[in-house]
C-alpha cells in the first residue's frame, strides 16, 4: 500500500467511531440530491465503493436490490456491520476491486476520490466492474476537482456523462453511464 492510501486508511480507521456522528446529515443531504438522478429499479447488483460506514446503505434501506459496501478502512467497515447485521462489507481498495467484470449494475463514489493520488485507477476499476450501460454516480468536493477536468477523465475512460452539477452543499456530482 502507498504512503497515501496507508494514511487514509489510518485516519479513517482512528475515525470510525465518531464519523457518523461528523458526517450523516452532510453525507445523506448528497444522497438526496443524487439518488432521485438514477432509477434503481433497474439494478439488481449495486456496489458502494469507498462505503464506509455504509450510510449509503442506511439511506436506501427500503431497497430490496443487492448492496455490497467496500472500503480501504477495516474500522469503517466494522462500524457499518455492527449497525447492518446483514450487510455486504468488504475491505478492498478501490483501485484494485475484486469483484469480476461487468458485474454490477451500479457504482457509487460519494466522498472517496479525495483520497487516492489521482481518481482515474478508481473510476477504471468502477468502469471494468459495471455492465454495459451500467450507471456511475459520483460526487466530490469542489476545492480539490474542477468540473470540466473530472468529466474528461470520465470521457477517457468510456463513460458518457449524462448530468454533472453542483450540489447545495459542498460538492460536485456526476452521473453517467458505461458506454
Ligand atoms: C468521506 S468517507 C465517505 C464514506 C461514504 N462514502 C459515505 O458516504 O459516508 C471516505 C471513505 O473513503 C475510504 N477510502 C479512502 N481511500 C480509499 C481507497 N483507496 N479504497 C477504498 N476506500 C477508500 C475511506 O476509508 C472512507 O471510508
């Protein structure tokens, strides 16, 4: 693991106990801005990477689709099972999944790709894991990405960018689709 990725993970697992009492009212104010974007009826496997706590998870409880929750921090994943008894959780960095190609019919990145050096690993791991047509949903934080640069990654990667905006708080978000 990298210096970087070794201190992310450090500090989230230091973290863990506290971070839904920092964060779930910021992190679910996201979902409810970029969920209604994505019809999820039409997925049956959806992963949530860089998951957490698995908030993500508490927000679409009424869902009867497949959820897997995966993470770098070991100590965020714990938190997201206690709370989730029945959940998916898997400890896996996001630039090196390990999951099978197009498996999955939904990806999520909300508030991850801060973390790694560059977002393209990531987001190319996301693109070899979705089906074809598989939809992308990512938000992250406006002072450290630019709109227009993140939407050409995306591009690069074979994505199409189907909506990018800013949130009311905080953030950008994205959603697209493997094409
Ligand atoms: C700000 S939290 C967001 C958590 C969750 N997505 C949410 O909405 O609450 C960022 C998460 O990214 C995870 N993370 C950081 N680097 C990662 C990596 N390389 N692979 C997977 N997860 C990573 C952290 O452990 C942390 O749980």
């Amino acid at each position: 693991m990298n210096s970087k990725k070794f201190e992310a993970a450090r500090r989230y697992n230091e973290t863990a106990e506290v971070y839904d009492r920092r964060y779930k009212d910021i992190q679910f104010a996201k979902y409810r801005e970029v969920i209604p974007e994505i019809d999820l009826t039409k997925s049956s496997l959806i992963f949530d990477i860089g998951g957490g706590t698995g908030l993500l998870l508490e927000h679409l409880k009424e869902l009867k689709q497949n959820i897997i929750i995966s993470d770098l921090s070991f100590e965020m994943l714990k938190v997201g099972k206690t709370k989730c008894k029945d959940g998916n959780f898997v400890c896996a960095d996001s630039e090196s999944l390990p999951f099978r190609q197009n498996c999955c019919d939904t990806a999520f990145y909300f508030s991850i790709l801060q973390n790694p050096e560059s977002p393209s690993p990531s987001l190319s791991e996301g693109f070899r894991i979705l089906n074809n047509d598989g939809t992308i949903a990512i938000t992250v934080l406006t002072k450290i990405f630019e709109e227009e640069k993140l939407v050409d990654i995306l591009i690069k990667i074979g994505f199409s960018v189907d909506k990018s905006w800013k949130l009311s708080i905080e953030d950008l978000a994205f959603v697209g689709k493997k094409k």
